[in-house]
RNA sequence: GCGGCCUUGGUGUAGAGGCAACACAGCAGAUUGUGGUUCUGUUAUCAGGGGUUCAAUUCCCCUAGGCCGCCCCA
C-alpha cells in the first residue's frame, strides 16, 4: 500500500457512522436542553495559549504537543483539548458579560503526540461543555449532572462519577508544600518518575501506580483536609447538590487531573468496560483561566467527553442505532434508449425528493438486479425495449417479489404514490 | 519515551524451510430481459527492507504499523 494513514490516527468508517452520528445527536440534544450554544474554534492556536494555560509542566505541555513553525515564523500548536481556545474566542469576541451566565459547547478534533493504544489516538474527538459567569456550586452540580445524563441517554452503565477539590490559589500552594514534604521524607522509596516529580507536580505522585509509591501514597496527606474555608465549603456544597440531584459519585481524593488550570472542584466518568484508558468524560472549575487570559475575572467550569471511546463502549453495548434510510428505487435499464429515460427518471424522483440508484457499469439486467437486491432497493423500475416500444415499464416490489407495468407517462407519480405509501400491490 | 505480543487474498482464518489451504464476500457463467437458494469457474509474489540457506512466506536482524501494559489522559 502507497500510503497509510498516519500514526494514531484512523479513518472512521460509514459501518461506524451510526454509532457516531447517534452519540452526536445525543450530546448535540442534551447540551441544548440546558441552553448551551455551539462554538467552533480553529484547530490550531499560538502554543503560548496552550503553554500558558495548562502548564508548561504537565505532560500534554511538555510533550505532547503538535507544535511547529509556520510560514511566518510563529509557534503553532494543534489543540490538545478545547477549554483554552474556548475561553480565548469566548474573551475576544466579548461573549463572557457582566453578571450572566455564557453557556458554550464544542464538538470536534484534538491533537497529542502519545503512544497510541486502545482508546488513546494522536486525532481524537472530543465534545464538551463550558460555563463562564458562575461560582455556585449548584452549577458544578449541574454541569456534572449533564454529563451524567448524557451517558443516561445513551443508555449507559457500569460508569462512575469520581469527584474531588483540587482547591484554589490559596490554599493549593500550602498543602503542596506539605506534600512535598512528605514525599521528600519518603523519596528514597520513591520510584525515580516520582523523585522527578517532587520538583516538577508533587501533586501527580499521588496518581502513580508503581507499588513501592503505593504505600506512600496511602498515608499521603489528602487535599481536602487542607482546603480552605472558601473551597472546603464549596466542596460541601457540590456534593449536596449532587445529592439533590440524585447523582451517585465517589470522593476520589487522588483525583488528580493532569491540567493546571483546575481550581476546586475537579470530576470524571470512567467506564468499567474499557481497557487502561477508561475515562470517558472529565472536567472541572476553572475560576482563575479567563482573567490569566485578560478577560474579566469570570469563574467558569466545563467538561470534555472522549468520544472516541464513547464510541467504543457503545458499539461494546450493541446500542448502535442503524440509521434511517429512505425507501429506495433502483432503475435497472435495457439499451441506450432506456438510459436515456432512466436517467431522466433518476433526476427527478430524487428532485421530488426520493432516494434512487442506477446501474453506471453497464451490467446485465441479472446483475442490476443483485445489486437492486444487495442495496436493498424496495422497489426496481425495470425499463427495457420493449416496454418503451408499448410505451410501459416494469415496476418489481423487491420484498413481495411482485410486478406490474406502468404507463411510461405516468411512471413518476406511480413510483412516488408506491415510495409513500407501504400497503401497495406492487 | 520504555516493555510484551502480533502483521498471510476484500474480510476472517490455516499452514510448513522446497507446488500457500479453507470459509465468506466479490466478479463471470449455468435459459443471450429479472434479485435473495444451488452449482461451476475466478480472485495472494504471505507488511517493507536486509541477512542465513541450494531454497524462505516459514529462521535471524532492522523499519513501519497494530494490540496490550507503563506513562498520561478524553
């Protein structure tokens, strides 16, 4: 083969379109019922804006990017994720007011230059939200909430909620200088990414795997008992309102997520049906983003959802929706005389708005017909000579298997009256 | 970036150091104007490159890609 589509990259194909086009629809639905609006930004962005953002030190920074020079000499970086172009459109086009609340959604293509593995993909899809105007805590709720029922709609189990505080300002610079701490007094037990991590994020230690971090981890001091007073009640506060709302989640205390931008309240939704890379959707507080990028100090709060693995654990769920598709009409034709006609015909069954197909390889009748079958046209217009010569044609109900002849003039509306209505002869 | 496994026709699989097998799909034909059944025929230099050998698709190395794990995250 010449070319192959590049590394961690695919090509998603019609048999998926279904699942695909059905989860867009419910995403689509879902964030229109709690009043949010499309956005679409560019897929790249200066790498400063990314850089600044979700820290110079986080992995997807520090090397995950897709970043390069273009023709004029400037960093660009193909979006790792969304929030940040959001925000950016979101203060430049001044849709972020005073004391209202700006509702945006997206849908689209992200970039990060990873190991691909199930589940993980250099061009990925992801669809979200994002909230400016509000600190509340009931909206945290409600913004995990969404999430939550979108996963409903889709008919979706075996998925957890998993929540934390990452706290704010204030009171995150203390407790990592604790961690830190902490995890110095242990470091020579520390596999080595960790001893790298102490300088870099202690925050992320927490998430390590490796069994000798284990056990450190475990008595590791907990975020949420050093928040303070704004953000511990804040926190408190999302989880009333999660109650209110009859939401089942799970404190994660270690619920680190890998953005630097996330103040408070910090979530994600993971299936239990995926392999390593099971998060399907994941989010948080972002109350300090919009004024670092020059906007007016706004609060804000948003998710993301995977669909890529969305996609994955709906086709795993055999909840594939097959898609509608019109009735259809094959025209199978006999000499050139016939063509001619079939193709007129073609035109305008499909002006009056009817799907119709045609043979264009220059099959035989036998043939056409297969292909007619194999479409899964209902019915089959036969046109041949000698139905021209009697100035009829052949019209074949592919399901009853019967036929009849038509008047060649009145063979449109014939196929239209059959193509509407289902209780037909033939 | 690291480790393990893998890569045979359109698809799914078999195979062995020396004619690459099978199924399905596809195409053609079995009444030279009619489908879904049946029958017949037909469809691959075994991911790419290099090496060992009289001989490699089968053994070795490299590259690319896939899957799984680490890492990270959606």
């Amino acid at each position: 083969m010449k070319y192959t589509s590049q590394r961690g990259t695919r090509d998603i194909l019609p048999v998926d379109m279904p699942v695909w086009h059905n989860l867009e629809k419910n995403c689509r639905k879902l964030f229109e019922l709690y009043n949010y609006f499309e956005i679409r930004t560019p897929i790249f962005e200066s790498t400063e804006l990314f850089a600044r953002s979700i820290g110079e030190s986080s992995d997807i920074v520090s090397k995950e990017m897709y970043t390069f020079k273009d023709k004029g000499d400037r960093s660009i970086t193909l979006r790792p994720e969304a929030t940040a172009p959001v925000v950016r459109a979101a203060i430049q086009n001044n849709l972020i007011e005073k004391d209202k609340i700006t509702k945006l959604y997206y849908m689209g293509p992200m970039f990060r230059y990873e190991r691909p593995q199930a589940g993980r993909y250099r061009q990925f899809y992801q669809s979200g939200v994002e909230v400016f105007g509000s600190k509340d805590p009931a909206l945290d709720a409600e913004v995990i909430s969404l999430s939550v029922q979108i996963m409903d709609k889709l008919g979706l189990s075996d998925l957890s909620v998993k929540i934390n505080s990452v706290g704010c300002k204030s009171c995150r610079p203390k407790y990592m200088e604790t961690l830190k701490e902490y995890f110095k007094s242990n470091a020579k037990n520390l596999c080595e990414t960790c001893n790298n991590r102490l300088e870099t994020n202690p925050l992320r230690i927490l998430d390590c795997k490796d069994p000798s971090c284990q056990k450190h981890i475990e008595n590791a001091p907990a975020i949420i008992d050093f928040l303070c007073e704004e953000c511990k009640t804040h926190f408190e506060k999302v989880i009333y309102w999660l109650n209110v709302l009859n939401i089942k989640y799970e404190i994660n205390k270690r619920l680190v997520r890998g953005l630097d931008y996330y103040t408070k309240t910090t979530f994600e939704i993971v299936s239990g049906k995926l392999g390593a890379q099971n998060a399907v959707c994941g989010g948080g507080r972002y109350d300090n983003l919009v004024v670092e990028f020059g906007g007016n100090d706004t609060p804000a709060i948003g998710f993301a959802i995977g669909m890529d693995r969305m996609v994955e654990v709906l086709k795993e769920h055999g909840t594939q929706s097959t898609e509608h598709r019109f009735r259809l009409l094959y025209i199978a034709t006999l000499g050139d005389a016939a063509k001619k006609l079939g193709v007129e015909l073609l035109l305008n069954i499909r002006k009056s708005g009817y799907a119709a197909e045609m043979d264009y390889i220059g099959k035989s009748l036998k043939s056409q017909m297969k292909e007619a079958d194999r479409i899964k046209a209902k019915y089959v217009l036969i046109l041949g000579e000698d139905e021209i010569k009697s100035g009829k044609a052949m019209l074949r109900n592919m399901e009853t298997a019967e036929q009849g002849e038509v008047l060649l003039d009145k063979v449109l509306e014939e196929i239209i009256v059959r193509l509407q209505s289902k209780g037909s002869k033939f």
